[in-house]
C-alpha cells in the first residue's frame, strides 16, 4: 500500500505519516517547500526509503497533486488551514475547497491505482458552533449556518464562521465530487473536534503552537485572559493518537468506504484538563489555575454519537488523563511549563 498524506508538516499530518510507517505503509508526504520538509526527513528516518516527501507550493493551482498521486493507492488528505490569521474569508475557503477538490481532480486523472480517498474534514461541518441542541449530532447533520453567514457578512463573519464554513464547503465539494465522477476510488470523510496531545510536527516555541494545542497550552498553562473560558461547555476533543488511527483504520476498513465519520472522545470543558494537571503533578502545580471540583462544573451542551466510528472503523478512544500526561511530559521535556 503506497499512501500520500497532504499537509504531512502538520500537527495532524505528522501522526498520521507516523502512525502509517508503523504499520509498514509507504508514504508520500506533502509540503509546501522542501525547508518545510527537514524536519519529517528527520523524524522519520528510520523508516527509510518508506517515506518521502513531495513538494506542492500551492494548493489552490489547478493540477498542483497531479505529480505526488502518481503510483499511489490511497490518499489521506489532511492539508487545510486552520488558523484565524486573516480576515478574508477566501483565505480559509480557497485552499480548503481547491485543495480538496483539486485532489481528487488530480487522483482522478492521473492515479488509476488510487482504490481510497480519506479527507480530514470536522466538526466544524456539522454542527454550529453557537448550537444547543440537547439530542446527540450525527454524522447527518451538516453545518450550513456558517457558510450563511460568511456569505451575508462576508469579512466582517465571524472568523471562526470563516473556518467553518471553509470545512464544510470543502467536505460537500468532496461528496458531490464523487457522485458526480466515474473513479476508481471510494470516498471516506472523518469529522473531529478540538484534537489534542503532543506535538511531534516541527515547532520549536510555544507560540508557534497549531491552533488546537495552542487552545489547551494555554488553557492549563499560560492561562486565559478570562476564567469563565475555562468552564465553557460545548467543545469535543479527541486524543492525536486515536485520531491518527482513525485515518488508518478508515484505509483498511472495506466497510467504511462511503461513509463519513465524527471522530470523538466526548465532550469537555478546559478545566477539567486543568484537574488532571493537578493531579497528575507532571509538571509544577503552583502556577496552574485553581482546581473545580467536577460537581460544580457544567454539562454538556454538544454532544455526538460515536456509534458508527466504532462499530465500522473499530475505533477506541483514550482517555483525558492519557493524553494530558503525554502532553505535560512532553512540555516539561521541552521547559515550556509555565
Ligand atoms: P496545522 O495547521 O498544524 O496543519 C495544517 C496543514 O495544512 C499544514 O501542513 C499546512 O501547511 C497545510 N496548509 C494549511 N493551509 C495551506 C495552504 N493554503 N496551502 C497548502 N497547505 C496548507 O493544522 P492541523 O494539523 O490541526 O489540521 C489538519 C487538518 O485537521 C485540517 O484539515 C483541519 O481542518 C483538521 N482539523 C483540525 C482540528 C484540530 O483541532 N487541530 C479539528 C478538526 C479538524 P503549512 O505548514 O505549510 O502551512
């Protein structure tokens, strides 16, 4: 099995080439330039020849995949931005839906070998981030308020709007794609929340933390400018790990071709991290912010059913206290605890 995996240099895209090597995969890593790429080359260096890396400057060119699918068999396509460092809404839609779209062009034209796609897509396609609704989402729902709003408001939406619409504009492009063309492969989509854990991608300060992880470091050890964040329900996460998994599993799993899937470990809120920083005493507790005890904390207000991320990939899901060690071994090995 040959895999490519865009946007490789990433916080997801890292574990997931990582998470392929292991299990004796060859892979093809994308990048935007051969500098992003030294990195992985070293991280991965003792899989040898079974990883590479192909260079795509720009992912929003027309043909910008068609060299680095060649020969491929599967595609993991992770490459998206997700970050909220400009106001255009183009910024984020551009290359979340020409990148996709793009990709499956490209495997379409010049990859008849290719049997799979699986495009890393979110939560952020399903389910608005202002919701409330008390019944579980599923992988029925999509979020289309977002795009509403990105079209009504345009620079002035809400950037977080931007973002979501970004995934799921690029998601319903990937579906309609594929029901619209004559491939030789099937489609997979996965749909994650906040993704936490250990950053194994090249980033050697704090501030230069991906979105997700930039959101627990500072929960648990920089502190947020307002306490109440801490104690605001509605977000999900999933552990790197089982999310790394996911994308294999939805390569190997014959079932889950056609199927899209909401990839999470339940719901949270940031404080409860903050406990079990206190109680794992990994790293030293006398700065983080002050324990609440869970019965005080709120419920849940988004919730999703998992069922079929478990019943047709097979997926398990670690535990908080699991990833938070991880994570705070891995800042105290990097002196980034306070
Ligand atoms: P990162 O920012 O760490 O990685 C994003 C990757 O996409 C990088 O390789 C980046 O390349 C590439 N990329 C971004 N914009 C462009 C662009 N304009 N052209 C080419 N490449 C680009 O983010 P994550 O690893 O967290 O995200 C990976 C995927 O997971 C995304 O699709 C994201 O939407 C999705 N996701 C992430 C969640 C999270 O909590 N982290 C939650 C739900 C979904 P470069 O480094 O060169 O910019």
């Amino acid at each position: 099995q040959k895999v490519l995996v865009s946007g490789a240099n990433g916080f997801v895209g890292c574990y997931v080439v990582r998470n392929l090597l292991e299990k004796g995969y060859f892979v093809r890593g994308t990048v935007r330039s051969a500098e992003k790429g030294k990195h992985l080359t070293r991280l991965f260096e003792q899989y040898g020849h079974r990883f590479e890396l192909a260079v795509v400057p720009d992912i929003t060119e027309e043909g910008a995949f068609d060299e680095a699918v060649k020969d491929m068999t599967s595609i993991l396509h992770t490459a998206s931005p997700f970050n909220y460092k400009s106001d255009d809404p183009k910024a984020y839609i551009d290359p979340a839906v020409k990148g996709t779209v793009g990709m499956l062009q490209s495997a379409a034209q010049n990859a008849p070998s290719i049997k799979r796609i699986v495009v890393t897509s979110s939560v952020a396609s399903v389910v608005h981030w202002t919701s409330t609704r008390p019944t579980p989402w599923t992988e029925d729902d999509w979020n289309t308020k977002s795009i509403t709003v990105v079209e009504e408001q345009g620079v002035h939406a809400p950037d977080v709007d931007k973002y979501c619409a970004s995934k799921s504009l690029a998601e319903k492009a990937a579906w309609d794609f594929k029901r619209t063309n004559d491939v030789s492969w099937d489609l997979v989509t996965l749909c994650p929340p906040f993704i936490f854990g250990p950053v194994i991608h090249e980033c050697s300060r704090p501030e230069d933390l991906n979105e997700s992880v930039d959101v627990l470091y500072k929960a648990v050890v920089k502190g947020l400018p307002d306490e109440p964040a801490l104690v605001r329900p509605g977000a999900n996460w999933v552990d790197v790990l089982d999310l790394a998994e996911a994308h294999s599993l939805a390569l190997e799993q014959a079932a889950a071709g056609g199927h899209r899937f909401i990839i999470t470990a339940g719901p949270h809120v940031l404080q409860e991290f903050v406990n079990i920083a206190h109680t794992l005493n990994i790293i030293p507790t006398g700065t983080l912010p002050r324990e609440i005890p869970e019965p005080e904390l709120p419920a849940p207000i988004v919730t999703y059913n998992t069922s079929k991320s478990k019943h047709i990939l097979g997926l398990t899901y670690r535990s908080k206290e699991e990833m938070m060690a991880r994570f705070l071994e891995d800042l105290k090995t990097r002196g980034w605890c306070g």
